[in-house]
C-alpha cells in the first residue's frame, strides 16, 4: 500500500497537515518529465519514514489544486515542501534527489521526537471491555433516580400513614422510663449507661422472676439510685423495683 496520499482538497490537504507533526509535499505535473523522473525516490522515502501522527507524504497535482500551489508560491515543478501545521521547514525546488533525501531525513529524525499529533482519521469514540455503553444504550439515569426518589418517598408515606401513635399506657407497657429521662428515669440514653439501661429492661421482659431478672434489676436499681438525688424514693419509683411486680 502506498504512503503517500494524493491531495484532491483543500480541505483535505488542510487536515492531514494539522494531524502530523510534518508533511512533505510533492508538487507535480503530469506533464512534467523530473517529476516523472523523481517519483520513485520520492516513493522509497515514503515508504522508509512516513509514521501516522507524525511524519506524512502527499502529491499535489498543481493543475488540479491551483489554490495551494498559489498559496505556498510554487512556480517550478517538481517542488518539495516539508511542513509544521504552521510553517515552512524546507523548500526543495527541480529533481533534487539528494537534496530531498537529506531534507526527509532531518524532518523524520525531528518527527520521531515531536509529540505525534492527534489523527483525524478515525474520529469516532472506541469501546474496549469495560467501557461505559454508548449513549443510546445507556440507561436514563435521571430519569431512574426520579423514579426511585419517588418511590422511595411513596414507601415513606405508606409507613408514615400506617404508623399507629403511641399513647401513654403504650409507651408505659413497652418499658416505662429508663436512667437518663425525666424523674429519674433512662429515656434511652446513649453510650455506656444507655446500653447498660436496654439490656436490663430486655432481660425483666425476657425472664420475670429468675435469676436473671434479679440480676437485671439490681443493675437497674443501682443505676436509677446512682445518678438520683434522692436515692431511696428513686429507687421506690424505678420499674425495676420488685415490689412493682
């Protein structure tokens, strides 16, 4: 396969010069016989250094494209251009041969240590395994998040609605007051004396009357009398009193 790529646009001609770092350029004529006569050296470079992003080969027919010929000044054919994106590194006029390869060779040698430019020849975004899927694939998160969002505030409701209020003879058969509340009680409160407080009342519920319970009590009386000022009618009052059995 050829490396060389004959222009047939300005547009063309315009891309494939912002996507390598340098792009020498053949200006011929098919009428032009040195331009004949050089192809073939012409040829062989290309073959020996073009690199993609880096250092590219093209042919401009100048009857064909008048307007770069115009626009780089070229008068005599053959003409070899080697270019940046935005200037001109070396200008080779007639059927040079050596002059052309000791310009291709310092612009290869420059090329292999430029950044290589991005290529615009293949544009579009590539997958590997593992990559997100393609917009029309992908699921409509919004959309998804809403609906959750929506459901989970329905769920809520019919929680909210369904939730029974808790009266005071509820909330008194379901454990009374704990260390920490109000007259002496717990009201549930964290850390070490809470915890202390839930696995007492759970064991008086559990077991009444064995020995855990008893044990659960006296941790509970102790409590409720420690953090009272009056520690004899706390302890008269505690739920864990026996004697309220």
């Amino acid at each position: 396969m050829s490396k060389i790529t004959p222009i047939t646009s300005a547009a063309q001609f315009n891309t494939i010069l912002s996507s390598h770092a340098y792009t020498v350029v053949d200006f011929y004529a098919d009428w032009c016989g040195p331009c004949k006569a050089i192809a073939p050296i012409y040829a062989a470079l290309a073959t020996a250094h073009a690199s993609p992003g880096r250092l590219a080969f093209v042919k401009v027919d100048v009857d064909a494209q008048q307007g770069i010929a115009r626009q780089y000044g070229v008068s005599a054919m053959p003409t070899f251009l080697i270019l940046t994106p935005t200037t001109t590194v070396s200008t080779i006029r007639g059927a040079d041969a050596a002059g052309l390869r000791a310009a291709v060779s310092r612009a290869a040698t420059a090329a292999a240590t430029a950044p290589a430019r991005a290529s615009t020849v293949f544009q579009t975004k590539g997958y590997v395994l593992g990559d997100a899927p393609s917009p029309s694939s992908a699921p409509n998160t919004t959309a998804n998040t809403t609906a959750s969002n929506s459901k989970a505030s329905g769920s809520a409701s019919t929680a909210s609605s369904s939730a029974k209020p808790i009266t005071a003879a509820a909330a008194t058969r379901g454990g009374g007051q704990r260390l920490g509340a109000a007259n002496g009680g717990t009201g549930g409160g964290g850390g070490l004396l809470g915890g202390i407080s839930e696995w007492a009342w759970s064991v008086t519920r559990r077991g009444r009357g064995g020995v855990l319970d008893t044990a659960a009590r006296f941790v509970g009386l102790y409590f409720a009398s420690l953090f009272s000022f009056d520690a004899g009618k706390s302890a008269e009052a505690s739920v864990w009193n026996i004697k309220r059995r």
